[in-house]
C-alpha cells in the first residue's frame, strides 16, 4: 500500500482533480476511496462508480462533465476484465490512468501498480495444500499479498504530453512499450 501512493507521488505531472474510478460493489471499493481520498486529497476529488448498466462511454462522458485530469482505477473484475476498454477512452480523454493490474498498461494504460497475481496464485496453491491436509479453512489465517508489481508504458506517457521519471522507471518492475 505504501509503495503504491510513494510511487504516485513521483509521477509528473499530475493535476488535481484526479477521478477515482471503479465498481461499487467490490468489496475494497469504499475503503480504497476513503483510504486513497485521505492520503492524496490534493489529487483525488470525486469518484466515478462503473457498473454493468453503466456504458464505458457513459462513464467516461460523466469523468468529462467532472472535468476529470486524471483516472485512478480500482482493482475489479470489470475493470481486469476492461482493461483496453478503459485505457482507449482514457487516452482519447488525455487522462492519466493508474491500474492495478499489468495488463491494462500493455493495452495503453499509464501505470499500474497491484499485486503479482502469480505470487497470489502460490499463496493460493498453500492453502489448497493446507486444506487437502485435513485443516480447517475457518483456522487458516487471512492473507494479503506480499509482492507487488509497478509497470509503466513510456509510449503513453508521450502520447499524452508527460515525462517518467528515470527513477520512477527505474524502480518499475517492467516498462511496456
């Protein structure tokens, strides 16, 4: 979490009035907003609930009426699941977008910064064998993960007038092109 708001504060560039994006009904949504809105109340001012009634158009013509300059995503299965669908209205927006996921970056997304999923999925793959092992899930402990990625995609970056930082490059687990 706390590598997360370090490296936004190293990207350039980025105006207040950032819009806080995602699904209302994933369960870290409220207290990622609330979390987030405190520790960046410079940059995140409103929040843009994406549903499945809502269209990606609607929701992005509703960033616009905001006056939007940039987007922080919210980790979701509609937006994992949308990652090119929200990283090509951002562009043509020219607003800066955050992910949590890699895959929204290779689809033209700024930056993301979330979990390893593989790392995740090893986490997993212990308490599968825990359990196979005769222990009760009610006794195992809730885990967060542990790893965390940061992509970066220079490419859009340029396409929307910003410069990364070398250092914030440098610390990136993988820079997309």
């Amino acid at each position: 979490m706390g590598r997360d708001f370090g490296s936004l504060r190293k990207l350039p560039s980025l105006p207040a009035g950032s819009e806080f994006f995602g699904e209302p009904v994933t369960p870290t949504f409220r207290s990622r907003w609330l979390l987030w809105s405190r520790q960046l109340p410079r940059l995140l001012s409103r929040c843009c609930l994406w549903t499945a009634s809502l269209s990606m158009t609607g929701a992005f013509m509703q960033m616009a009426t905001d006056g939007a300059q940039a987007l922080l995503v919210v980790a979701g299965s509609l937006t994992f699941a949308g990652g090119k669908r929200i990283a090509d209205p951002a562009l043509k927006h020219k607003l800066p977008s955050c992910h949590a996921f890699k895959e929204a970056v290779a689809a033209g997304g700024l930056v993301s910064l979330g979990p390893d999923l593989i790392a995740m999925n090893r986490q997993c793959a212990t308490y599968v064998d825990k359990i196979m092992q005769g222990i009760k899930p009610a006794d195992l402990p809730v885990e967060r993960p542990t790893q965390y990625e940061m992509h970066v995609n220079p490419k859009t970056a340029g396409m929307l007038g910003l410069t990364i930082p070398p250092t914030l490059l440098a610390r990136a687990d993988e820079v997309i092109e």
